[in-house]
C-alpha cells in the first residue's frame, strides 16, 4: 500500500465527491479516475439505473461541463447550501 499526501484543500474537495461518507480515498479516487477515460456514452446498463431515456441524460450539458462545475469545490457548496 502506498501513501498519498495531499493539502488539506484537496482533502476537502475528495470528501465532497463522495458518493457516501464510508466511502474510501481509494474507491473515490478509482471512480474519479474511471470517469476521466470515460467515453461520455451511457451503456444500458448505466440508463436503467439512471432511470431515464438517452435522450434525457446530458439534457443539462455535456460530461466535460458537468464534471468542470463538480470539480469546483465552491460550486458544490454554493448548490448544496
């Protein structure tokens, strides 16, 4: 197992991205990576569990703008409150 250091903001940003507060560093970041080399495409599988056509998914913008706004600590925090 290896040691990552990372500054106390950073920490901050990763423990907003999580999915669910057992969530570990390791499966955040896993995910993160993963959605990094991700095509943008759903497959069938991800559009049943979303619950909506294909259509209807990106309605709001694309993948890379989405994870921009989700990458910005403050603009999750501005949206939460």
């Amino acid at each position: 197992m290896a040691t990552v250091r990372i500054r106390p903001e950073t920490k901050k940003k990763l423990d907003t991205l999580k999915v669910h507060p057992r969530e570990t560093y390791n499966e955040l970041i896993s995910r993160l990576a993963d959605a990094a080399y991700d095509n943008g495409e759903f497959n069938g599988e991800e559009v049943a569990l979303n619950g909506e056509s294909g259509e209807d998914i990106g309605r709001n913008g694309s993948l890379q703008d989405i994870m921009k706004v989700l990458s910005d600590a403050e603009a999750i925090r501005s949206r939460v409150e």
